[in-house]
C-alpha cells in the first residue's frame, strides 16, 4: 500500500458542483453572513453573502442545523453557491469609521440575530470562480459592491450586543461567555471577523478563515484548563461521521494529550488518488503547542474542540488519537466545520469500552480494514502519541 505525508494546503481542491443560475447586477436578498477575504492583508476584500431573493436564511449558514437536519453535501452546496459575495477593500484596523458606509453593514450582518434584509447594487453582474479553501464554507459568485442599505433594522441578541459594546473585555472572555451560553461557533467566528469583540483599541477586521480556527483554538484551550483537574478515564472508542468523513476516536487512560490523523483515501476531492493514499498528522502532549498545526490545519482544531466537550461532559480526562478519514462521499468541500460536526456526530454514539490498550488498537484496525480496506498499522506505528505513551513513565511503574 502505497501512502505519502503531505500538507493539506499542497492539495488543490475544485468542486465538482455546477452552478449555472445568471446571477443579477441589482437585487434585493437577505444575509446571513458576511466574509472578510484574507489576500492583500492588510488590506481585504469585506463583504456580504446573501441570495438573490429575501426569506428565512437559517440553513444557508449554520453547521449545527446542517448537523441537526442530517443535510446532504449536495444541499448544503446548492445553497453556498447560491449566496453573492457583495464586497469592497477595507484596511482590518479601520474599524471605527463606518459612518453608515458599506462596513456598517458588514459589521451589522457579522453581529445580526438572524439574516438581514439588503439592497445592493454591483459594479457588474457577480462573476463564479470555483476555487476554494479548507477552512471556509464555500460562497457563490462575488463582485464590486456599487451601493448597498439595510431594507429593515437589524435584531441583535441582548447576550451578543452586552459584550459587543463592552470595549475593556478581551476577546478570549468574551468568546468563552457567550460559547457557554449556547452560541454556535459559526456565530462567534462572525463576530471576530467583524471585529465585533475585544478591547475597543484592539478591535480588528480578522479575515474569516482565521477567525474560524481561532474560536476553535480558543474555547478548545478554556476546555483543557478544565479537563485536567478531572480524574483518568477509561480506554474507550468511537466511531462515526457525516458528509464523508469519518472518524475513529480513541480515548486512552492518561493525562491529556491529543494527536490527529487525518487519510485521503481515494476520491473526487483527492487529486493525488491515483499516486495512492495520503496523510498528515499533528499533535500535542500536555503542555500544548507553541505552533500552529501546520499539516492539517483548521482541522486539528475543529476536532479537538468536541473531543474536549466529551471529556467534560464524561467529567474526565484522557490521551485521545483522532483518526479521520476522507472518503469518495466528500466531492465537494464543505470547509472545516464538516470536521467539527463530523466529530461531534461520532462522538454522539454509543462507545466500546475495553479492558487494555491492545484489545482497543485490534478492534480499531479491523474496524478500518473492514469498513475502508485500510491498513491501519501504516499510521499507528507513526504515531508519535503511541511512542510518547510507551516513553513515560508513570506512578504505576514503581
């Protein structure tokens, strides 16, 4: 079998989905989102995702009604590339001089209740382009916003708007509050991007694909300050998934640490197929990273986040390997958020418990030969997790 290490950003991933609606250079619509681009930086591309018609927008951006609903790729894509990037340049730290510019608006979508009613009028009809990244959900045709207004005021969240106009509270407290009280990430990502939450002279435009990671990457750290006061669980295993990917959580008795794997098998959105399987991996021992994780991005943190609410919810703490695998199901990338809910998805059956490290890793390896005709063996013996359990020693070693 052959498999190769690689980055995921090496990979060039194109949609298989073909939009051929025409798309108008004036129209009235309802945004749900707005998008902050990160190319030029610092100085970007903002705008506003809506279609071309106005009406309940709630499934056209939130992951957790998508999980909830059990929505196929195909839906899910249908709707994305339905929504027109309206979107000018704006410089990330001019945040305080909207004015009632296009930049209100933007800020006003990034912080709505719920998707707001806009007229807009483009330079020119709105133009597809078919590349995408791995952390954003996808979007439809963009072009040069010519003028734009709210048709309706916009309802904002008494929870959300508290820590909006609180200008002295940092942006990690604040993500951390309104996270405990139930907002989905998606929610807090638009605020960040926007430029919403922080300390008032802090406040910056963060293009939405970082802003994505850096909840993940923030509410996930709160959560491991949490978890290690909770006492050793049990070796436990997971599996499940949606949208294609598919996740083997294996859960270890031992202080925390993490390691994520993450396989192409063979596929529409692996261009490299042909040349056999591909991999990366990253991990972290108990202390944390000190870098970003470099190889599979955006998806090292999505995952970790539900792992973490697993342990807290179990009131436990564990070493826990993530192993994802990518499968022909997933032909049009959906952005990272797949990864979170994925996860979520898996983590929501019911799991196997055994007695001994050995007994789980069997299991695991003739659970992913039988199910994908995959030699688990090729990625345990790279584990750098597995190698650190064996290196440390324990209390129970004496």
């Amino acid at each position: 079998m052959k498999i190769q290490r690689v980055k995921f950003k090496d990979i060039e991933q194109i949609p298989k989905l073909q939009v051929q609606k025409q798309f108008k250079q004036d129209f009235y619509g309802s945004a749900p989102a707005p998008f902050i681009g990160r190319f030029g930086y610092p100085c970007v591309n903002i705008g506003i995702l809506s279609p071309q018609f106005v009406g309940d927008m709630s499934e056209y951006d939130s992951p957790r009604i998508w999980r909830e609903h059990n929505a196929a790729i195909g839906e899910i894509a249908t709707k994305r590339y339905g929504l027109v990037n309206s979107r000018t340049t704006w410089n990330i730290k001019d945040v305080h001089q909207g004015n009632g510019r296009f930049f209100d608006i933007v800020q006003e979508v990034g912080m709505a209740k719920k998707a707001v009613d806009v007229e807009v009028s483009l330079t020119k009809p709105p133009t597809l382009s078919l590349t995408t990244e791995k952390e954003i959900i996808p979007f439809g045709p963009a072009s040069m916003v010519r003028k734009a207004r709210l048709t309706e005021n916009t309802t904002v969240d008494s929870r959300v708007e508290k820590m909006v106009s609180d200008t002295d509270l940092k942006a990690a407290p604040a993500l951390a509050s309104l996270y405990k009280k139930g907002f989905e990430e998606n929610t807090l990502s638009k605020l960040i991007s926007v430029g919403n939450l922080g300390l008032k002279q802090n406040r910056k435009l963060v293009p939405t694909r970082w802003s994505i990671t850096a909840v993940d990457d923030t509410i996930g750290k709160q959560l491991i300050a949490e978890i290690k006061d909770f006492p050793i669980g049990e070796y436990s295993c997971y599996f499940g998934g949606g949208w294609g990917n598919y996740y083997v959580l294996l859960f270890f008795p031992e202080i925390w640490s993490y390691e994520l794997f993450e396989t192409y098998l063979a596929s529409d959105v692996n261009p490299w197929s042909k040349r056999g399987y591909m991999y990366s991996t990253d991990y972290e021992e108990y202390n944390g990273r000190k870098t970003y994780a470099d190889e599979t991005a955006g998806g090292y943190y999505a995952c970790r986040l539900p792992v973490l609410e697993k342990l807290k919810e179990l009131k436990r703490q564990g070493t826990v390997l993530a192993l994802r695998f990518i499968t022909s199901e997933y032909n049009i990338p959906l952005g990272v958020w797949v990864c979170r809910e994925a996860t979520r998805k898996s983590l929501a059956e019911k799991p196997l418990i055994f007695a001994s490290e050995d007994e789980m890793l069997s299991y695991a390896i003739n659970l992913i030969q039988n199910r994908f005709q995959f030699d688990l063996h090729i990625l345990l013996k790279e584990s750098r997790l597995l190698k650190q359990k064996k290196q440390q020693a324990k209390l129970t070693d004496f």
